[in-house]
C-alpha cells in the first residue's frame, strides 16, 4: 500500500512575500502556476491582487489543487503558464534539471519562472561545509531512503549551486535574468565573514582573466549575480529565469 507524507510550511514566509512582490511588479492578470502549491497563501493572495492562480501539489491540502508529482511529467501543456513559481521544491527531486525542463516546457515564451532553495552559497552554508562537510539545510538527517512502495518526502536530497541552476535554464532554454533573496542568514557572523568575501571576490577576478576563451559579458554577469547580496547572506535563494523565444 502506498503512503503519502509531504510537509509543508504552515505560514506565509519572507521568501513567500518576496516571490508575490517580484509577481505583481509584472503584468496583471497573469496566469500563475504554484508547484508544489503547499499551504495555499501564496496563491490566494495572488488571486487577490487580480491574478489567475492555479495550484498543484502532491498534496491534497486543498480541493482544488491539480495533482502533479515533481519527479515525473507535470499534467500541463505546453507554454500554458505566464509566470511558474517553484517554492523549496527543487531539492526535494530526483532529477532537478528535468524538473527545470519541465517548468520551462509549461512557461509560454517570454514567460518568467521564479524558483527558490535553499542558499548553499550563502557565507554561513560555507562555514558550515567547511567545518562539517555538508551544507546549511543539508544534513545527514534531513533526506531519507525510501523503501519498495512507499510514497514519502525523500527530504533535501539536491543541493544545488547557482551554476548549475544557470547551466540548466540555458540547457531548457531559459535564461536566468534575477538574483534574489528572503531574510539574511546569521547575521552576527559578518565581521568573521567579511574578509573572506572580499578575498574571494578578488581570487574570483583574478581566475576569470585566466580563462581567455571565456565571454566577457557573460563572465560579467555570472560574477555580478554571484557576489550578489541575496545570494552571499540570504537564507533562501530566489532565480528569475525567462524563457527564451523560439
């Protein structure tokens, strides 16, 4: 017999009010995808605010929500979404970049996908991998093994880079335009933290200048987007990617 335990957070977060800003800063009347929709605030403040919010999960937290499992085919079609938001999902798949192709096959041409996960680039999640050998919101305890038959949270099993987030949009055919973030990480820690920063944006400089066959711009908008505020002190990391035409 199959069993069913995917948790949820039971409250509207930072990262929540954060992605709803960056929505209705755009068009209105957009039609929003929330996967996996969890507690449903999200949504409903959307479709507050004049949008068309539809919600899917694993869950059956609600009546409404579409059936979706993101390991798997999502029940969309084609370019059906202008705007997809994927809240503290991706690390919690199998396989997050058909996850990212996925989201962007739904998202109509032009259409913005905003994905959040935990930062492990943020400076604490690199103290931490540093002195413990795994990240911020990734330890041992928190992914399980799953046995024959069951159906349950495998937990955070996908930490992922910004890098490897930008190679996977550009991989499906989208194009990550935004950094962004909720609430900063640790914040009594910066004056330890501080130096290394600063040393690590110079040590950046100076590998890129030995990389002579690498685009400039596109150097200069990696390096911009990685020593970004949001993603060197927030808790959750946020990405806004548009889908490119054609």
């Amino acid at each position: 017999m199959l069993s069913t335990d995917y948790s949820h957070v039971g409250n509207f977060t930072g990262y929540m009010g954060r992605v709803f800003a960056l929505v209705v800063a755009g068009p209105p009347a957009q039609r929003v995808l929330d996967l996996p929709a969890g507690n449903g605030l999200l949504s409903e403040r959307l479709r507050a605010a004049g949008h068309d919010a539809v919600c899917a999960d694993i869950n059956r937290a609600r009546p409404d929500y579409v059936y979706a499992d993101l390991n798997a085919r999502l029940p969309f079609a084609d370019g059906e979404f202008d705007t997809i938001l994927c809240l503290e999902g991706l690390e919690h798949v199998l396989d997050p970049q058909a996850l990212i192709g996925e989201l962007t096959r739904i998202t109509r041409p032009g259409g913005r996908i905003i994905l959040s996960t935990p930062n492990i680039q943020n400076v604490y999640s690199r103290l931490q991998f540093l002195c413990t050998g795994f990240y911020y919101q990734y330890g041992p305890w928190l992914c399980r093994q799953l046995k024959p038959g069951e159906v349950l949270d495998r937990g955070h099993i996908a930490p992922m880079t910004y890098l490897q987030l930008r190679y996977h949009f550009r991989l499906h055919g989208a194009r990550i335009e935004r950094v962004d973030g909720d609430k900063w990480k640790r914040k009594v820690l910066l004056p330890l933290l501080l130096p290394f920063v600063l040393w690590g944006r110079i040590w950046t400089r100076l590998i890129m200048r030995r990389e002579p066959d690498a685009d400039p711009q596109e150097c200069q908008e990696v390096y911009a987007h990685m020593w970004s505020r949001p993603l060197l002190f927030s808790r959750s990391l946020i990405l806004v990617a548009r889908k490119l035409p054609g």
